[in-house]
C-alpha cells in the first residue's frame, strides 16, 4: 500500500516566517521512502515550483486552491492531462483574467485592493515575504488574493466565484476550483496504479474540503 501525504503550505509545512525547516527531518524520512508529498495550497505554481525543488520533490501539485493540479509529464505513464510545458495540467478553475475584469468592473462603484494593484514591494511588506517571494506570488494564473474589500464587494463577487478567507487574506477563484475535488481527483489517478491511503494535512477553512476527502485528515492548530 503507498501512502500520500496532501499539505497545505502556509501554517503547516510553512511556519510563520515561511520556513520548513522544522519539517526537514520527516521530509528527509518521507523522501527516502518514496512517499509522495503533494502540495494543496493557495500559493501559485511559480511559488511551490521554487519550494519543490528546495525540497527534491518531483511529485503533482495542486495550486491556487484546487484550480489546478500540475503533474510532471509522464509522471503517470499516460497522459491524464493537457501538456503545458513540462506539466500535464487539469484545470478546475478559471483563468484569473476573467476574475480581474470583474474586480475592475466593481472598482468604479466599491473600494477594492488585491495583488494586481501592488507592486513587489508593496506585496514584500504587506505579506512578510522577500522582494524575490513576493513577485513569484504575484503570479497568479486562476485566481486574485485581495487585501481590501467591502463586504457588498464579496457579496457580487460569490455569485460568480469562489471567495474563500484564507489565513490573513481573501481569495478569488473560479468556481470550479476546489482543494477536495482536485485530491479526488489526483487520488483516483494514483488507485488505478494500486491501492492507496490518503493523508491531508491543513490549518485553515480553506482546507476543510481537502480533509474531507483523504482517508486521514490532521489539523495543525497555530499559536
């Protein structure tokens, strides 16, 4: 039976000032072991890029809150889904131009801020994050991450997407674009190969749909 272990970032794998080393030595451990560590999280593919191959990991990966998983091409040994680059991707999501549009659209009437209206710096103070961190977070592909927003904002924007409070900020996203829907699907690829035991580990609201679907969910409580 092969194990797979599902992690949000920010909160669990990630401490407070973004740093996994306290989780080196079970990294270490799982890496050996070929236990695949499959990222679940908020963060864009430019981010988790950088963080899986400080980790050596090689494994799917699922960003902006379920829009999309990236496999690396031929991960599986048949295609499971569209070739971009050296990724086969599903898409759950949108495509985050038609989330700014509307965003745009909402400005002229209601105060709106999120990261397409920041500059890396801005992004850098704002988050805790370095310059470099803060512009790879910048690049969003399905979704907007929102600092400032009034309620009646929110409201317009759930009729036509995904808005989910994640940590200390808002996220936008397409209303396909599901953290459970895309381990379900993830997991059904990896049973056609063998049976399975899925294990999520979360911190936020956003990650309760991810737990719902693993056969062994565990949540980190933060100070």
């Amino acid at each position: 039976m092969l194990f797979i272990i599902f992690t949000d970032l920010d909160g669990t794998l990630l401490d407070e000032n973004y740093s996994y080393k306290e989780a080196l030595p079970v990294l270490k451990i799982l890496r050996k072991r070929r236990v695949p560590i499959i990222f679940c999280s908020a963060k864009t593919k430019a981010e988790q890029e950088v963080i899986r191959k400080e980790m050596k990991l090689d494994h799917p990966f699922i960003v902006e809150n379920g829009s999309a998983i990236y496999i690396p091409k031929g991960y599986f040994g048949k295609k499971v889904g569209e070739v971009r680059d050296k990724y086969e991707v599903i898409l759950l999501g949108t495509e985050v131009g038609n989330i700014r549009k509307e965003i745009e659209r909402l400005k002229k009437n209601y105060k709106v801020k999120g990261y397409g209206d920041m500059t890396d710096k801005e992004v850098a103070e704002i988050t805790g994050l370095d310059l470099e961190s803060a512009k790879l977070a910048k690049k969003r592909e399905f979704g907007e991450t929102l600092i400032e927003v009034e309620e009646e904002v929110l409201k317009k924007l759930k009729k036509k997407f995904n808005v989910v409070k994640g940590g200390k900020f808002i996220q936008v996203f397409g209303k396909g674009a599901d953290k459970g829907k895309a381990v379900k699907i993830l997991s059904d690829i990896y049973r056609d190969f063998g049976t399975i035991t899925t294990i999520g580990i979360g911190n936020a609201q956003n990650d309760e749909k991810m737990l719902e679907v693993v056969d062994i969910p565990a949540i980190v409580k933060n100070p």
